[in-house]
C-alpha cells in the first residue's frame, strides 16, 4: 500500500519538474513563449530597458542592494510598484539590531556577535536557518549606515528614555523580548534611529525612526543618480532556456515594459500579508477577520501596505524557487543562501536571482526575538544581494 503522507517539499519538486518542462517549451513567460516549443524559449530582441542590476523594490532590502551594485561597478535600474518611496522602511520603527556597533563602543556596552547569534537560536525554537544566522550575526548596517552612507553621527545618538520603548536611541528593545526566559543577559542592541518626519499612518507616533533611516540611504540612491521607475511593477522573470534569469517583464501605466538584466535580478518585493489569497492558502486565515495576525492585521491592509502581494515570491516560484517559514506568517518567504541567492526545491541556485528582506523566509521566525531583526536582515541580505549580483558575468 502507498503511503497516502506527501511533504509540501516533494510536492513543489514535482510542480517544479513540471515547470521545468513548461519552461522548456517557453511558457513560464509571456515574454518568452516559444513559436516552435522544441527550440526553447524565445529570448526577446528588443527591450525597453536594460541595465547591469535590476531590483525589484524601492525600499529595505532594494535600496542597500542598489548602492552596493553601484559601487561595485554596475549599472542599476530599480523597479517600483507603487507612486510613493519606501515601502515598510519609510513608516517602521527604523530600528537596526547589530552586536558590537561603533554605537554601542561610544556608550561602553559590551556585546558580541556570539551572544547575538546565541539568543536567536534559543529564540528560534527550532525553526531558524542557521546558515543565514551565522553570517547575519556578524553584521556591521549601523556601523555601514553612519561611516559609509553618512547616516546619523555616533555624536547625535542617546540611550533611549526607556529600556523597552520604541526609541529613539540605543536600549533593549520596543516589543516583549526573551532573555529571562533563556537565562541569558540582556542586550541593548537596538539602534533606533532619529526620524524627520512624522508620517500620517503612524498616527499617535511621532517621527518614527523609519523616516530619518529612508531618508539616508534615498540621499544615497539620489547623489549616484541611480535610475528609478515608479509605478513600474513586476510581473514575470524572463529566462532562458537553461533557467538564467535574463530580466523581467513589468506593468508600467497599463503596459507591459521588458527590462533585461545582464548580471542579475535582486527581489526586494516584500511581504505577502496583504494577499488574501496567499494568507488563506498557507496561514489558513481570513485577511479581513478582526483577529487576523493576533488583532495587529490592519498593518497589512491598510492602503500602503496592499500593495504587498507577494509579487516576487509569485514569480520565483514559477522557476521551481523553494520556500521557507511560510506557516510561521510573519517573514516567511523565498528560501536563500548566505549570498543571498534564490534556491530552488533542490537546494540549487536559480541562476543570477537574488533575493533578500520580507520576500524570504527570514532567519529565525518561532516568535520575534528584538527590534531591529528583520530591518537588519533585510539590509544585510540586500547588500549581499547587490554585491553578487553586480559580480555574475554580463
């Protein structure tokens, strides 16, 4: 008798065979679809943009992507799909957890990188990824932010009035966090940075961090005068008949635009908590009940947040991109490496895609360990991202 019991990894294997051979016949793109199937897909000959780098996101995890591409010698085009910049950095807290920053040096605090990654593996329950843990522990964004972007100098920083209190400052952190629980010490490892503006979807608080933080690295894209297409979202990822991503196919104005991109493509789309759909599907809730996401809900449905509908995470998996942490909710997404390249069902990378923040499955997702983790991450995993995407061969 077979054995009636089917992973969801062994499922998606044989999706992704499936694609495989879809793919082959090009039909995992519009923009690729084969006149005569047995010859492969047809790879546009004319296209309406193109640069070294293309990413997917104005925000988190594409704007320090973008300026690491950049400095490393490529030319970048960023994708957008909305008319307004930012995406979730412009309205969060704007916190950054980092162990050992030049920050806490100037206030005295010892940390480490050691106990950083120790307290998320206990805080991870299990269900962390320990090969993005490792490297991400040993992140340096505040120290990037301040000495190479020109962010918030060490002279204007404080500790917070609070030891739990959403900044601005240095302290332990804004939400219930577990080192009682654990037996470890407590960290004061979140940078809450000052904000310069006070944003109309966080009424009740005043300038939150988000703001000042957007507005260091959005200087940064501005003096490198890095092209950028609002209102330009993606749909599709062009590929070649050996799966290389060769560029997008993307809505601009009620057109479809076909982007190429000669190194890669770097996937800064964000969460997918605003799709119904997908929320149905993988966290078996409905988006519009009160209770959804433990009453806190409204987050994702709100008019800035509804664009969010997993649009790259969509279009990944039409590769055969594996996921991860999807039922944890929260940050579940694209399954990566420590470079930051998308992995397919297999383990393997998807040749020259990358992908890093809320469009990945996270590093560790049992329960929210300290402000500043998922900010950070998406930082850390969109420099990686910039920075191996800009050195694939064009």
């Amino acid at each position: 008798m077979l054995d009636n019991k089917l992973s969801r990894r062994d499922f998606i294997k044989g999706a992704a065979i499936g694609a495989a051979a879809i793919a082959g016949a090009g039909m995992v793109s519009g923009s690729v679809q084969a006149k005569n199937p047995t010859k492969g897909p047809v790879i546009p000959t004319k296209w309406d943009e193109e640069a070294d780098v293309v990413i997917a996101g104005y925000g988190s995890t594409g704007l320090p992507a973008a300026i690491e591409a950049h400095d490393a010698g490529a030319k970048v085009l960023i994708i957008d799909k909305n008319d307004w910049a930012g995406g979730d950095l412009r309205r969060c807290g704007g916190a950054i957890a980092q162990a050992g920053s030049i920050v806490q040096k100037a206030f005295g605090i010892q940390d480490s990188q050691q106990a950083f990654f120790d307290y998320m593996v206990a805080c991870g329950e299990g269900y962390v990824d320990p090969d993005l843990l490792l490297p991400f522990s040993k992140n340096d964004n505040v120290d990037w932010v301040i000495q190479y972007l020109g962010g918030q100098p060490v002279s204007e920083w404080k500790l917070a009035d609070h030891e739990m209190s959403p900044g601005p400052g240095l302290n332990v952190s804004g939400t219930p966090v577990f080192f009682d629980k654990y037996k470890m010490p407590k960290a004061t490892r979140s940078h809450w940075f000052n904000g310069t503006q006070k944003e109309a979807f966080r009424e009740g608080w005043p300038s939150p961090g988000g703001t000042g933080l957007f507005k260091t690295v959005d200087d940064n894209i501005k003096k490198r005068n890095i092209k950028t297409l609002m209102q330009t979202g993606l749909t599709e990822l062009i590929v070649n008949a050996n799966r290389e991503v060769l560029g997008v196919k993307a809505l601009s104005g009620g057109k479809t635009v076909l982007i190429k991109a000669k190194r890669g493509v770097v996937m800064g789309t964000g969460h997918w908590l605003s799709n119904a759909n997908m929320v149905r599907n993988y966290l078996r809730q409905d988006i519009n009940d009160p209770n959804f996401f433990g009453g806190f809900g409204g987050f994702f449905t709100n008019k800035l947040s509804a664009p969010s509908q997993g649009d790259g995470i969509i279009a990944a998996e039409a590769l055969g991109a594996d996921l991860s942490f999807m039922a944890a909710g929260y940050n579940g997404g694209l399954k990566i490496n420590p470079k930051a390249q998308v992995l397919d069902v297999y383990g393997k990378p998807i040749p020259r895609l990358y992908a890093g923040g809320r469009a990945t499955g996270g590093i560790v997702n049992a329960q929210y360990p300290q402000c500043g983790i998922y900010l950070s991450s998406a930082i850390f995993f969109g420099r990686a991202a910039g920075r191996n995407a800009a050195a694939e061969k064009g």
